[in-house]
C-alpha cells in the first residue's frame, strides 16, 4: 500500500481481499485454530521460523487486518490488539518492567489507568512514579537505572492539555527509555510517533471503534526505537528469556524488522496472560476505522463550536477545551494539534454539584454514559458518579470541581447539538 495518508490506509492497508472467497470485507474468521500443513510447518510455526497461524488466543486473521491497519496508519512498523484499552495499557509497560523496575508517567491519566500503574502493578512490583506534565524535566528528575519506560496521554481529561511529547521523548531517547503515548482521545489529531514516540497505544473502545459496540484496545510499536542501545536499561527485550528456549527478542526477530518489542508482547505476554481480542469485535472495530478520520473531523469541528456556545452562557465559568488554553500549553495546542482539538469538551456550572445533576438529567439528545469517542453525544458530571468515591479533595486534585460537567462531543447536526445543551442549561439555572 503505497499511500502515507491515513484516510486511504483506514479502508485499505491490511487486507486486499479473501484469498479463498475474494470476499473483500474482512470476514470474520470465527475459529479458535488453524490446521497444521505438516509437524515440520507446525514446528517451525512454534519456534517462530515461520510466521502463521496457531491459536486464536495469540493471532487471527481478522484481527490480524485490523493491527496491520491501525499500525500503517499511526506510522508504525506492527501492532497488537487486545481485549480492551486497559489489558493495552498494562501490556505496554508489562512488556518492558517487571517486579523491581519503575515507570514514570504523567499525573495526568484516566482513573483506570491510574488505579492499575498507582495499585495493580504497583502490588506486582512495578512502581510508578507520578510527575507533573507540564514540566517536561520531571521525566528526568524521576528516572533512576530500573527506569524502563515513560507514559503518558496525548489529551488527558478532565484538563484537557496536550502532552509535550517531543520534549519528553528527547529526554528519554539518550537514556534507553521509550515514551508510550496513550493517543485514546485523539487519533489522527495527534501523531505521537512523527513527535518521538516509540510505542502509542489506543483504547479501541473510544474514537476508532466509534460505534460504543465493542470494547478492544490495541499496542502499536512505531518501529524508531534502538531496544539494543543500552542492553541493561531492558533486560526482557535483552536477555535470554528462559519461558522462550532463552530466545533473546531484540536479536531472534531482527530478520522480521524492528518488532522486538510487539513480538514479546504477542508470543509472550497474550501468550500467558490471554488477554485476546475477539474476532468478532475486530471485525466490528475494523467497521468504525474505515471512517474514524471523517468523524474525527466532525468530532473536532462540533467540539470547537460546542466550546465557543458554552463561553457564551452566562450558567458556565469555566469552560476547558484546548482552545482556551494559554501560555506554554496554548503553545503545545498548536504545535501537536494543528488542525483540530478532538472532541471533548469540559465546563463548569456556577451553581455547582446541583446545577450539575439538574443539567444532566435535563439532556434529551446527549446520552449519560460513562463512555468518551462515540459517535453519539455524551455526557457525564464526574462528581456525583466516576469520582464519587473520592473526596471533596481528591476531587479538586484530578480537576473535577463539584460543578463540572465532561462532554464527549459527536458527529450528530451543531444545531441539534447546541440545542440540546440550550435547554439543559436552562433548566439547570445558576
Ligand atoms: N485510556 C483512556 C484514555 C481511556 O479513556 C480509557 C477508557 O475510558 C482507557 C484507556 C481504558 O480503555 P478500555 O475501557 O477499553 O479498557
């Protein structure tokens, strides 16, 4: 596939047609194995002499078109899907850090996310050492030798500023340690691998998926980073691994490209962890990528018009959408997301956890999930359900005031939209 353009490579990249049919959707290869042509093919198979089919729980053709698809549109060299953002999330680092070695990642993460780097993995033995995004040299000053990777997302909500993904990746490069953007929020609006990104994961259950029918997440290696420049900065990409006939990843794959790191994740993390994609929903996944960059579009267009009304209601304080941003992060606005802001909108009620409840159980089109990336409209008032638990503190903390209300905005007509919030506003008064 010749084309660099996402839009192209979104209905074409990975799949021409069905060898056997010449189907052209990717069907949905509904098997959970694939017999062997002889104990010769299967062996090789096994010891990874030949690359093919074996089991459903590590590969799947239908899932196979939706990796070589969302890898050659991110720009990446190979990916791997998973049954969901957060098996994504803790395979990313999982894949690099075991019990003794450290992340650094931004404070600014989803709850899920933060609940698996600050508890899970920190009871499995891998610390995560939180730091404040918005000054690029944190990364540094947290690193020690068992540092084995950073994390961070590409348009964290509630606050909703962009990542400095350059400024951290350049850190981390010279030292070994690859950035790993959870780019969620923000596919095709942000490019993490053109900024030095070295691994960018996805929760396929937001914008790519778009439809809010299939939970799915996704690993994808951007194929730039040396694995091999500081051997002792990752041992499990470097050391013989005795679960794998003491295969060294970094060197047993070097003629198939520069996959170490989406190898290991595949034949050695899926492998014992399990944490598989059904076919069903890559194919119902790979449905929402043909068109995630023309919903995007419109996602980013009805946000920005959302933005501009809500600033003009004299209900709302405060409205946080990247283009009201100022400073250093109106200055990373522009230079990661030129051409559009995705499609989340925050704002502030002046009559606060009230006004915020009447203003949700007001809405008639927008939906009230606890979802983001659909192509409907939703909404949602973080304070009196996703941190609940929280207190009053812990709440201002995470950027959630008691009035604050979180949109993800859709591809429905502006009109219909606008008016919609028209009416909750109304009715929620303040
Ligand atoms: N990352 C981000 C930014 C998310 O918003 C979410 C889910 O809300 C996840 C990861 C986890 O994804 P999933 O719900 O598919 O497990």
């Amino acid at each position: 596939m010749a084309s660099q353009h996402p839009e192209t490579l979104a209905l074409h990249a990975g799949w021409r047609r069905d060898a056997a049919t010449h189907a052209v959707a990717v069907p949905i290869y509904q098997t959970t194995s694939y017999q062997f042509d002889s104990t010769e093919n299967a062996a090789n198979l096994f010891a990874l002499k030949e690359l093919g089919n074996i089991y459903t729980r590590i590969m799947n053709p239908t899932t196979d078109a939706l990796e070589q698809r969302l890898a050659a549109m991110e720009g990446g060299v190979a990916a791997l899907a998973l049954a969901s953002g957060q098996a994504a999330s803790a395979f990313a680092v999982q894949n690099l850090a075991r019990a003794g070695d450290n992340i650094v990642a931004s404070t600014d993460l989803y709850g899920g996310t933060w609940n698996l780097f600050a508890n899970t993995l920190r009871d499995q033995g891998i610390e995560t050492r939180f730091v404040d995004p918005s000054d690029p040299e944190a990364f540094r000053r947290a690193t020690d030798d068992r540092t084995r990777a950073y994390y961070a997302e590409t348009l964290p909500n509630p606050k909703l500023r962009p990542f400095p993904i350059a400024e951290v990746a350049a850190i981390g490069r010279p030292l070994g340690i690859p950035l790993i953007m959870d780019n969620t929020a923000a596919p095709l609006v942000v490019r993490p691998f053109e900024h030095g990104a070295a691994v960018v994961m996805y929760s396929l259950t937001k914008y790519l998926g778009g439809h809010g029918n299939s939970i799915g997440g996704v690993i994808i290696d951007g194929g730039t980073f040396d694995w091999e420049a500081h051997p002792s900065r990752q041992p499990l990409l470097n050391e013989p691994d005795r679960s794998y006939h003491g295969a060294v990843w970094t060197q047993a794959v070097k003629p198939l490209g520069p996959i170490a790191y989406i190898i290991r994740a595949r034949v050695v993390l899926l492998r014992d962890l399990g944490a598989a994609l059904s076919p069903f929903n890559a194919f119902l996944i790979l449905q929402g990528v043909e068109t995630v960059a023309l919903r995007m579009k419109a996602h980013c267009d009805n946000a920005l018009a959302v933005a501009k009304f809500l600033r003009s209601r004299r209900e709302v304080t405060r409205v946080i959408h990247p283009s009201t941003l100022t400073g250093l992060d109106a200055e990373w606005t522009r230079k990661y997301m030129p051409h559009g802001q995705g499609g989340l909108v925050g704002f502030e009620l002046a009559g606060g956890a009230e006004a915020g409840r009447r203003f949700i159980d007001s809405l008639k089109l927008l939906y009230h999930v606890a979802n983001i990336g659909d192509a409907r409209s939703l909404a949602i008032h973080p304070a009196s359900t996703t941190h609940s638990q929280l207190s009053a503190e812990e709440q201002f903390a995470t950027g959630v005031s008691p009035g604050y209300v979180r949109l993800s905005i859709g591809i429905e007509h502006i009109d219909d939209i606008l008016a919609d919030l028209a009416q909750a506003l109304d009715a929620a008064g303040g």
